[in-house]
C-alpha cells in the first residue's frame, strides 16, 4: 500500500479530477472513504476537497452518524458545476457531446461535415453555434477537440495526419483565437485514453494500454497514471510501425507499416483484390462479407488479427504492462480478429508477462468525443473555474 500510496500522491492537478470522477461514480464519500478508495493520504483528501468545495465543485451534505465517533461529513459531486464540450473530427463528419463535471454526456450530435480543406472556419462556424444553443442551458465552460493523427497537446498543432491531409496544421492557436473558451487540441486516441484513466480502466490501473482499431491503428499508454504524449505530442501511432519494407505505401509515405497492412482501409482493399463482391463503402461490407463467411475474407481478418496480436505482445514486452482494452470503430471486425489477436499476443509475451489481460468495449463515435472533453476534466477543475461561462 506504502509504494501505491506514493505513486498515487505524485499526480499534480489530476488528483482534484481523481476526486470528482469517484464522486460522480461513486455518490456521496466522506473524505476518509475518498482517502482509502483512491489511497491518498487523509491531509491530500483534505486540501483538494478544500479547494473544490470553495469553487463549487462539491458540496457538504448534513453529517451522519454510525456509533461513537465523530458524524462523517458527505462530499457530493455537483456535475452541472461546469460543461464541457468534446468533438471528434472524421473524414465525413464531426460527432460532439456536452459532459458535466462527472464525466456523464448530457447532450450529443453529429453533423455531416468534411472540414478538411477548411478546418478553421469550419469548426469556428460549428462551435460557437453549439456554444450559443447551449447558453441558458448547459454553458460550456471549455472545448476539447480529437483529431485523427500526430498532435502536439500543448501547443495544438497538428503535426501529421495523413487521413485529413494536414501537416503542421496550427489549429489549437487558430481555434483559441477565435473562440470565447478555451480550447484544448490533441490525438483522437490519446483524448479517449484520457477517459479511460479518469472513468474506466485507471479505476484500478495506474499502468495500461489503449488499442485503438479503425482505419487508423493507435495505441494510447498510461504508465505511472500519466497518459504518455512523447516529443510533440508524437506518441501513440501505432499503426505507423514498420512491418514489412515491401509492403505497401501507408497515408505517412512510408512504405509497409502496419496501418497499410492491417488498417480498416487496407483490410477492404485486401478482400477487393481477392475478388470479395458487395464490400460497398468499406466496414459495413467486410463484416457483412465475415459473418457470410467468406473464405477469403476470413483469411485476410484472421492473419491481420495475428499480425495485430505480434505487435501489441512486443510493446507489452518492452513495458511490461499487461492491461489491454480495445477500442473504436473496428471492434465490430473483433469476433474475427480476436482468436488470432489473443493467440499471438500470448505467444508473443516473455514468461514473466504471460496472460495479458485483454478486453474489447462497446464503441460508439461519440467516445472520442467524450475523450476530447475529458482532455479539459484532466487538466484541473482550477483550470475550469477560471473561465466564467459564455454570457
């Protein structure tokens, strides 16, 4: 418990964020009960309760007695202290969604739209209308945006993204200097690692990874409870391992990388070439093609499941991290990706890390989006409370 208890209390501001995440899971805590379930120190719990409770974040509910002893003094969450908005840009559409201070969606949408010649005005146009439609309602407090592609969080600029074809594409700046709100702008993968580290796996994880499976290939990690971004923001791009130099060209330039090889795109165009009819748009097809039975198809999955499995049994190697949770669009493709994934990646890990533990979730687009607000939720409720809400 010591050394938990020390990784645990080395988390900056994320701890307030920790605090209120359990609260919105959990309901009302006393700050003894916080301590404990977090294994944080009773001063940490008292300081950062403090604080969220002078910002309006929590509130005290009248204390409650069991047996001798002081009455415990229940903390509860006050989710509609504060809104963000998160959205998800994709090549044909954007899907947003409106959370509270608990991680809860309130509100969602999608809109059709192909932003990728005019990012800027684009998105400027799209979020202050959906800032205004929120203005008596849900007031949004900061705006969190996932792009597919190489971003650099702190700075917002979009270093590469080779399926919206912008390279060092400045748009945290842009959108920061247009919009009333702070904007934070970051990799669609890394933004729903964040979610997981806030309300899913880093419940009871401080060490994990995030397999993100679409036409892109990600993997998000989280090591130590900090959601790992490398040199600008490079980290994550999974699907640009290098896999076969004879391979075929990938959306980078380079030639075999694993996304070329085992991406949704190349998947289809894989069951094409092998002659599979009625693939029509791309995902839809192929499942369709899979749960038929095509022999052909098949194949292909089942090698792209085994090559997948290779890759993700070296990075468990190299990190020793053994959690794994498989996200995005292509987890409908899972139930013939999946037996060969798990028996490589078993194969694949040394002794010591035998057994990874591997779980699939149910994806719907707007997660990404719920990740980009969660991007603001991990920098702080202080960062939030600096903001007055759009008049």
């Amino acid at each position: 418990m010591g050394d938990e208890m020390t990784r645990r209390q080395v988390r900056g501001d994320l701890t307030r964020t920790e605090i209120l995440a359990l609260l919105g899971a959990a309901g009302p805590l006393g700050r003894a009960e916080i301590a404990h379930r977090l294994g944080l120190g009773a001063a940490t719990v008292t300081e950062h309760t403090r604080r969220l409770l002078a910002e309006g974040f929590l509130r005290e509910l009248p204390p409650r007695t069991s047996g001798t002893g002081r009455p415990r003094v229940p903390l509860q969450l006050v989710p509609d202290a504060a809104h963000v908005l998160g959205v998800r840009i994709a090549v044909d559409h954007l899907a947003g969604v409106v959370v509270g201070l608990d991680g809860q969606i309130v509100d969602e949408f999608r809109l059709p739209l192909r932003i990728a010649d005019a990012p800027v005005p684009l998105l400027v146009e799209t979020l202050l209308r959906e800032i205004d439609a929120r203005r008596h309602t849900t007031p949004v407090r900061g705006i969190g945006v996932a792009v597919p592609g190489m971003t650099d969080p702190e700075s917002g600029v979009v270093r590469l993204s080779g399926i919206m074809g912008w390279r060092e594409l400045p748009l945290g700046r842009e959108l920061a200097r247009r919009l009333p709100v702070p904007v934070l702008v970051d990799n669609d993968l890394r933004a729903s690692t964040t979610a997981e580290l806030l309300f899913g796996m880093g419940r009871e994880r401080d060490d994990f990874l995030v397999l993100g499976i679409g036409d892109g290939l990600g993997l998000g990690v989280v090591l130590g409870r900090s959601v790992q971004c490398g040199a600008d923001g490079s980290s994550g791009e999974f699907g640009h391992l290098p896999v076969d130099p004879a391979g075929p060209r990938c959306t980078c330039g380079n030639r075999g990388c694993l996304q070329a090889l085992a991406g949704q795109s190349a998947l289809v165009e894989q069951a094409r070439r092998a002659g599979v009819s009625g693939l029509g748009e791309g995902l839809p097809g192929l499942v369709g093609a899979a749960e038929r039975g095509e022999p052909a198809v098949l194949a292909i999955l089942a090698e792209a499941g085994a090559l997948l499995g290779r890759c993700v049994a070296g990075v468990v190697n190299v990190l020793a991290v053994k959690a794994v949770k498989v996200i995005g669009e292509g987890h409908v493709l899972w139930p013939f990706l999946g037996p060969s994934f798990e028996a490589a990646a078993a194969a694949g890990v040394i002794e010591p890390l035998r057994d990874p533990e591997i779980t699939v979730a149910p994806w719907r687009d707007i997660e990404h989006a719920r990740g980009a607000a969660c991007l603001l939720l991990a920098r702080g409720s202080s960062e939030l409370k600096r903001f007055s809400s759009v008049d």
